[in-house]
C-alpha cells in the first residue's frame, strides 16, 4: 500500500512539471509571436492551442514508446471530454457565457469534424471491414491534411481584420529574443521530462491496482494534462475574452484529435481497443452539442443551467467509465 501512494506521488511531481513547463512554453511562443505581429486570434488557435496541448501530445507519445496504445489514446480522448465538459462546465458556473455565434461557430464544427474523422480512421472493422482496428501513417496524411485546411480558413478568414492580442503588445526593442527561446526550449524539456515520470507511475499504478491503462489514461491522465487548458480557459475569462477563451478550448480539441495521434504513428502503425469507442462517442456527442447550441442562435448562451448539466453529464461519465473499470 505504501508503495502505491509513493508512486501516486511520484506521478503527482510529474504532472506539475508538465503543468509548469506548458505555460512557460506558451508564455515563450506567445510573446514570440507577439512581437511578429500576430493577431490575437492567430495566437490565441494556434500558439496557445499547440503549446497547452503539448503535454497531451507527450504523454501519448511515450505510451505507445512503452507499448500503452490504451494508455496513449485514453489520455488524448479523455483530455477534450474533460476541457469540455469541466472546462465550460465550471467556467460557465461562475460567469454566464454569452458568445456571438459566428465568432465560434467554425471552430465548433471543425473540432465535430475532427472527432467524427478520428473515429472513421481509427474503426477500420466497422467501417473498412478490416481485420483489425489500427491507426496508420497513411491515415496522419488525412489528419494533417485536416489541420492544414483548417488553418488556411483561420488565417484567411480573419486577414485584414482587426483582432485583439491575448496578451499587452510588446515592443519589439524591448523583447529579448534569447529570454523567449530559453523559455519555448525549457518549457518542451520539462514537458518531456514530466510526462516521462507521469507514464512510467502511471503504468506502475495499474499494474499495484485493479485499473486498466485505459481508464487510467480518460481519467487521472487526461484530467492532469487538461491543466493548461482550464489554467488559460479561466485566466482568458476573467479578461472578458469568452469568445477566445471558447476558441482556446475547441482549438485544443482540435490539435489532441488530429496532431496527438498522428504523432504516434511515427514508428509504425499502431493498435486501437474499440473498448475505447465509448469514451470517443461521449467526446464527439459533447463536441455536437457544442455545435448544435453555436448554430441554433445568434448568440451560444452558456448559464448555471447549462453549466449543471455539463457537470451533471461528467459526473456521469465518469461514473460509468470507473464501472466499466
């Protein structure tokens, strides 16, 4: 028993490292591409999305280097099921959230797209008839390609439009570049060095206790990595800027489905459990409902009614996953 809660420990130091070094990443990548002029939105889906999803894109990578596909995709899936429902959950239970559709809409509905993709590629026995369910460097062509198309409509949609920064500009004379690298490349080491610790306990853990690598990685895993995200969810939030802070999170969802497991296929194909179809159904009919409520409406209206039955359906989920084991 003593042993157990010294590797939860362990596990514990790991995940605050990750944590740490995804803002300083994101600290560094920002202010870098604040003094490149970038517009806010630009940073706000593309610097900040990547950098609070670093640790996800870790923790995945290094469980499949140690032969944890379960492991590996549990933590990807879980982590935008969390962002979410818990993200907008709580977010939504302090201050009522009032966004104009069209600000959010396409976001919403290429982070739909991005979970129904990676569940077509990754059910190759229900929809390709195949042998087995598998993910393949073929199918990162799709994924990426994806991304690339979503970005290009980010980046064309929001040309010559005034936007506002995430954070103060800064003048360029007084930005020192070698501060910002140090950041960006010790912010990654530590990320690295955190998520390694945090899937070596993480393993440990399930081999001391009755719990599967799979609920491991939608539960504990995936509620730790998703820190960044709720950290800059809420710190956006408190600047009034739901609209960015909405976009940080679906953008995120957005990268965990598409840049996560196309990273993983870089040694190869690798195995996919359809025990996990579960978990990914709840997270694309969350990411549909997100959609269905930006499409209805001039205005996504988030108030303590919807707030609770975010919360209620996490609950939820999260009770049938531990009885699922």
């Amino acid at each position: 028993m003593d042993s157990i809660f010294i590797h939860i420990f362990i596990g514990l130091i790991g995940i605050l490292l990750m944590r740490y070094g995804a803002l300083m990443l994101t600290k560094g990548a920002t202010a870098l591409s604040a003094s490149s002029n970038f517009s806010g939105i630009h940073i706000g889906l593309t610097v900040v999305a990547l950098g609070t999803s670093i640790p996800e894109v870790c923790v995945s990578f290094i469980s499949v280097y140690k032969e944890s596909e379960e492991l590996a995709f549990g933590t990807i899936i879980g982590s935008n099921t969390f962002n979410i429902v818990f993200g907008l959950g709580i977010s939504s239970l302090i201050i009522n959230i009032r966004v104009l559709s069209k600000n959010i809409w396409r976001d919403t509905v290429f982070a739909l797209g991005s979970g129904c993709l990676l569940f077509l590629l990754l059910n190759k026995k229900l929809f390709f008839h195949s042998e087995t369910n598998y993910l393949t460097p073929y199918d990162t062509i799709i994924l990426i390609g994806y991304l690339i198309t979503y970005y290009l409509i980010i980046f064309a949609s929001s040309k010559n439009k005034k936007e506002i920064y995430l954070i103060k500009k800064i003048p360029k004379g007084l930005i020192r570049h070698h501060y910002i690298s140090r950041d960006i490349i010790v912010g990654l080491l530590i990320i690295a060095a955190g998520a390694y610790i945090s899937v070596i306990e993480a393993l440990l853990l399930s081999e001391y206790t009755v719990l599967s690598p799979r609920f491991i990685g939608v539960s504990i895993m995936a509620i730790c990595t998703s820190l960044p995200e709720i950290t800059t969810t809420i710190a956006v939030m408190r600047r009034k800027r739901q609209d960015i802070a909405f976009g940080n999170i679906m953008g995120s969802y957005i990268i965990n489905f598409l840049v996560a497991p196309s990273i993983l296929t870089i040694k190869g194909p690798i195995a996919y459990d359809y025990t996990l179809n579960y978990d990914l159904s709840f997270s694309v009919l969350i990411c549909m409902l997100c959609a269905f409520l930006s499409l209805s409406s001039r205005y996504l209206r988030l108030n303590k009614v919807a707030s609770i039955l975010l919360l209620t359906l996490g609950v939820l989920y999260y009770f049938t996953t531990y009885l699922r084991g």
